[in-house]
C-alpha cells in the first residue's frame, strides 16, 4: 500500500514511450526526434544520457528503451539489452532465421552460446529473478522457433 507521501508526490505521466535506437546512435532525428517532439521533451539531455548509458555497447546494436514521459516535460527511462534474437544472429552468423522452422535448418549455436546470451540477459529487469538455466531454456525456444539448431558442440 502506498503512503500518502507517495501518492501526492507522483508525477502525473503523458505517455510511455517504447523505441528501438542504435547503442550510441541517438540524434534527434527520427526515429528518437518525432517520439519525444510531440510530448516536448527535451532531446539533447536524452540524446546524451542515452548514449553515455550505451557506450559500452558495439555501436549500431539496436538497444530497446522506454521512456516514461511526464506531464511537466520531465522524463525517464531505461535500456534494455538487445534482444535474443539479435544475439541469436550474431551468434549464428546469418541475416535472419529460417523460413520454415522445424523443417529447414538455418544455422546452428552451441550451448556455451546460449549461456553466454543468458548471462548478458540476466541483467535485464524482468530477467534478473529468474534462474539461469530458464533464461537458458527460454533462448533454447526462441533458437528453435527460428529455425537454428542448438548443438552441444559444434563438429
């Protein structure tokens, strides 16, 4: 239950915004410019914050941010890392996965991949109380439904 502290110092919220923008690569031109543009945001500050939070990240990786915008032009917000997919790719070496998964194979990752992935997810906020191994079976699925085969070693 909230205090009443709590409650009258909330900030009423305009909108939440979801975005994908390049590690590093944030310019107030769209996409970033016209999302934040129609609530009158300020897109420097979040130009500069957003790319002093992702600097350690290769640049071009796309990063998923949302932003929560409040009522006086104020705002917040947080990075995600990229997602499984995308590592998936990178990890497998191909464009994008199968056409027909289950029935034609894209590419194939090992299982030290997969943890690999998982340890850099389990930074994520709706990952860090899960256990390692679900977030492993997790991207095991995801390998699955995008036609890349998950081998204990590769030959």
């Amino acid at each position: 239950m909230a205090t009443l502290k709590e409650i009258l110092t909330r900030r009423p919220v305009a909108a939440t915004i979801r975005l994908t923008v390049p590690a590093g690569g944030a310019r107030p031109a769209p996409p970033v410019g016209p999302a934040l543009g129609q609530y009158r945001l300020n897109l420097m500050a979040f130009c500069k914050d957003f790319n002093a939070r992702t600097q350690k990240y290769k640049p071009d990786t796309p990063m998923s941010v949302t932003i929560t915008a409040f009522k006086d032009n104020t705002f917040e917000f947080t990075v995600k890392s990229p997602s499984v997919t995308w590592y998936l790719k990178k990890a497998a070496g191909v464009e994008s996965g199968s056409g027909r998964p289950g029935h034609v194979e894209a590419s194939t990752v090992t299982l030290k991949h997969v943890y690999e992935i998982a340890k850099v997810k389990q930074s994520d906020p709706y990952c860090q109380y899960m256990s390692l191994e679900s977030i492993c079976k997790s991207i095991m699925g995801t390998a699955n439904t995008m036609g890349i085969k998950v081998v204990k070693d590769l030959d």
